[in-house]
C-alpha cells in the first residue's frame, strides 16, 4: 500500500500536481496510522521532489537515482524490435565479455 501510494507521486504530470499528491499521500498515509512515513515524506519532500523544477522532458532522465538501472533499461529498449542476440550464461560473446 505505501509503495503504491508514494509511486503515484512520481506519476504526476507536472510539478503543481506532483506537489498536490504528495500532500494527498501524506494524509491516506496519516489517516491509516501510518504517521512515521507521512512524517519522512515531508521532511524529505524538497530533496524527493527536486526533480519537478526541471522541464517534464527532463523528469525520466532524473528522477532516478540510479544510472546504471536507467542504462539497463536503455539497453532491454534498445534491443526490442532488432533481430539482436539476447545474452545469456552460454551466449560465446557474454563470456568474453565475463571472461
């Protein structure tokens, strides 16, 4: 439940609504006792949200903190649609690659 609700924020698609559910979240989550999170939430709210005072084009670049993931996603995306070879433990190029 409190994935889901604090996901939600980040589907927002500016930075007036991203705002807004973040209060909404914080209150369902307040509401259903769970005050400790609600508490995190805003303390952490302009660090959590900085992404949204960057253009929309820009969010799916930032919002992650984690580029080597968004790399990993850029790859199983590139891949989709081409007649490429998916890696795998026996595939002879991964094990050069491993070595």
């Amino acid at each position: 439940m409190i994935a889901t609700l604090v996901r939600s924020i980040f589907d927002q698609p500016d930075r007036m609504s991203t705002w807004a559910k973040l209060g909404e979240v914080t209150s369902r989550l307040t509401q259903a006792g769970f005050c400790d999170q609600a508490t995190y939430l805003l303390d952490a709210a302009d660090d959590i949200l900085a992404f949204s005072a960057f253009p929309f084009e820009h969010w799916k670049k930032i919002r992650s903190n984690n580029p080597q993931e968004r790399l990993n996603k850029e790859i199983r995306h590139d891949r989709r649609g081409r007649n490429l070879p998916q890696p795998s433990s026996g595939h002879p190029s991964r094990r050069r690659v491993v070595g």
